[in-house]
C-alpha cells in the first residue's frame, strides 16, 4: 500500500464525537490549531492529561508533541528540524500525534503524564502543497511547560490495550469491546516503528483495501479517518497512548510507514501492518468463552 493513500492524506473523521462515550474528569486540555499558529497553553500541572486537538484552519493541521531534553530550546529544536537533522539528541522521547481536518476536531485523544519542571515542544510538520514551507516554518509551533503543582481532578489511569511493535510486525489483540480504549505502543524491536492507528469505513475490511491498493488504484475512500499515531525508538515506549472511543461492528488498520534507510522498503510492505475488529456485546462475548475455554483446554493438556 502507498504510504499517501493509506495514511490518509485527505480523509475525515466520521461518527466520533456523537457516540463516543462520556469523557473521564479530570485534567483534558483542548489545543486550538489555526494556519499557522497553535493556541496551547504556556503551562499546565504536572500529572495525567489528556490532550485534544481542535483545528480552526483552512488547512489539515497535526498536533506533534515531544518531550525536550532539560536546557534545549524550542528555536534549537526546530532549527534542528528545518536542517533535517535528528532530533533525538534533543529530547527525552515523543509523545505522540494528532490530526484534524480543516473546521474539525481530532477523532482521538492524546494521554501522557506531563513531567513536572519540564518543557513540550507542540508543531506541525505538515505543508500545503509539494515544495510549500512547512507549517512550522510559518510559526505553528510552541511549548508547553510544567509546573510542580498536581491538577485539583487528576485523570484516572484507564486500563491500557497494548500493541507491541517488532521487527517487522505487531502483537495485539485482534478483538475488543466497543467503548473507550486507550492503546499503548511497545517497541520490541532493533530499529525505530510508528503506530498508525486508522478507521476503515463501515463493511470495509483490510483484506478488501489490501486488494484495491494491488490493483493500482486509490483506497483514500475507504478509510473514513486518521485517527492518531505514536512512534517510539528501538526498545522503547513512546511517552503517550491514544484514546480512542471504538465504535461497534467496526475495523481499523494499523500499519508502521518507516524505512531503515533510503533505500529500504517501508515496513508495512514487510509485513508491519494488521486490523483490530470491534463487535457487539454479545458478539464479543462469545467470542471471549471461546478464547477463554480453548485457553483451559490447552492448560488441562499441558497437564
């Protein structure tokens, strides 16, 4: 699959915010993005916050967070960027990534525990057209720094899905409820990996996408949203976990887009791509007792 056809460079998001569930309380801050600025607030409490991503552009913007080293500035950071040289020397870890759609929200949600006495860096690396300047280098981007006091309503720590990355493939559940969930990524592997989590539109499967992209022609109009992506180097955790609030009876692809170098294929064409399934309750269910009662049948034959 082409990395522009199946990250969806020009889909939206659809049926998120009417039946997504009741948010938690707690510390939910909204990042407002507008061509070519961020309204972010200049500092928060350390603790758990859930971050979401609001774009008042003309433009799709993303919301790009990571965590600076102690003593690195956000003009180093993106002098470092527009150079195309590796940040990694710079900050602690990523965060994590949101998108929006022009006049749209993004359709997942962004938790991290925001460190006390450290600084955020927020852009977009997005460009409006092929050679246009980057949105960071017309002003999209800002930081974010923590101060010592805890959120009066700390976030509750939700229970975690996690999806872990190797060389070149993921482990994961292939089946949850529907309802919130929040998805870490764990990074097994030997080089860098992304988790690029996407909704596939209602009755599409990723066998079906997988067959269309093979024909040469576009899928764009089979995914209905780009829900969010977290991307971490060999070994490690990113920094954030998507939210995302999964919708029943419904399929979402996960891919990694990175290369190794140049001249390398990206990884998804090696094998680094799947699909999660949500069901009904009832669905669900059974398919649980089935799992459940395979897994005691094979402990019984262990014995």
């Amino acid at each position: 699959m082409s990395c522009a056809a199946f990250a969806l460079t020009a889909c939206t998001a659809t049926e998120t915010a009417e039946k997504s569930e009741k948010a938690p309380p707690g510390n939910q801050v909204e990042i407002i993005g507008t061509d070519y600025a961020f309204q972010a607030p200049a500092s928060l409490p350390a603790g758990r916050t859930l971050f979401r991503f609001a774009n008042h552009g003309k433009a799709r913007h993303e919301l790009n967070i990571s965590l600076l080293r102690p003593g690195v500035s956000i003009d180093t950071f993106i002098e470092t960027i527009r150079t195309d040289q590796t940040v990694q020397p710079l900050i602690e870890g990523p965060v994590g990534v949101l998108f929006a759609e022009p006049g749209g929200q993004s359709a997942s949600g962004l938790a991290v525990d925001l460190r006390k006495g450290q600084t955020y860096a927020v852009i977009c690396i997005f460009r409006d057209s092929t050679g246009a300047r980057r949105h960071y280098d017309l002003g999209m981007y800002s930081t974010i720094s923590v101060g010592n006091a805890r959120p009066i309503a700390p976030l509750p720590q939700l229970a975690t899905d996690t999806i872990v990355a190797t060389d070149y493939a993921f482990r994961y559940a292939r089946m949850v409820r529907p309802g919130r969930h929040t998805f870490l990524m764990k990074n097994e592997g030997k080089v860098r990996h992304e988790l690029n989590f996407m909704l596939l539109k209602k009755g599409v499967t990723l066998e079906h996408v997988r067959e269309v992209e093979k024909s040469g022609a576009s899928v764009d109009s089979l995914f209905d949203g780009d829900l969010g992506l977290l991307h971490g180097r060999a070994g490690q955790t990113p920094l954030g976990q998507l939210t995302i609030d999964m919708l029943p009876d419904r399929e979402y692809a996960i891919a990694c887009f990175f290369k190794d170098d140049d001249k390398s294929p990206e990884h998804y064409v090696l094998g680094m791509f799947g699909s999660i399934r949500t069901a009904g309750m009832a669905q669900y269910d059974s398919t649980w007792e089935r799992q459940q009662a395979r897994m005691e049948r094979m402990i019984r034959e262990s014995n």
